[in-house]
C-alpha cells in the first residue's frame, strides 16, 4: 500500500512542477493549454451591472461609444448628445460657450 501512496505524492510533485513550468513559460509566450481564467482578475465593470443596453451614440469629445441609457445627456441646438462622463460633457459644454460668445 506503501507505493501507492508514493506514486500518488510523486503525481501531486509532477503536476506542481509541471504548473510552474507552464507559469514560467507562459510569461514568454502564450499557452492556451494552461491559460487559465482567474475570477480575482477581471477589470473593474461600469457603473452598471446590467446588460442590457439602448441604442449607441458617439461621445463627440473622445470619439468614444456610449450607451444612451447610460451617458451624460445635453441638448445641443435641437439634439440630444452623449458623453462618456461627466468630464467630456463640461468640455463640450465649455467649447461650445466659447464659440457661442
Ligand atoms: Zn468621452
């Protein structure tokens, strides 16, 4: 019985060395046979937690897509746009005052 045990130690040391290695080599280039999907590593998720999303509109500021449920809004010579954040939203206003004076 003693054996058994033994192999089942030198299985458990394999694996483990076999892991560091993938660890090792994964740093250099990719591995998709040991890439392994870690839950403590997702980037942080927008404010909502919802999925669904309304329609798209372009940020005009950063050029970026937002969801219209989501953006800042501001009516805009008759339309409605949206901004990313609020930062975008004071910049366009800001530009626009500029303009308009
Ligand atoms: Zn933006």
């Amino acid at each position: 019985m003693g054996s058994f045990i033994l192999d089942l130690l030198e299985f458990v040391v394999l694996a483990f060395f076999l892991r560091a290695m993938a660890r090792s080599l994964g740093s250099r280039f990719h591995f998709p046979v040991f890439h392994v999907r870690t839950s403590g590593n997702v980037p942080p998720r927008p404010r909502s937690t919802e999925t669904h999303q309304g329609e798209m509109a372009r940020d005009p500021v950063c050029g970026m897509f937002v969801s219209t449920e989501l953006s800042q809004k501001l009516r805009h010579g008759g339309e409605t746009l949206h901004f990313c954040s609020r930062t975008c939203l004071e910049k366009f206003r800001k530009d626009t005052e500029h303009v308009a004076s």
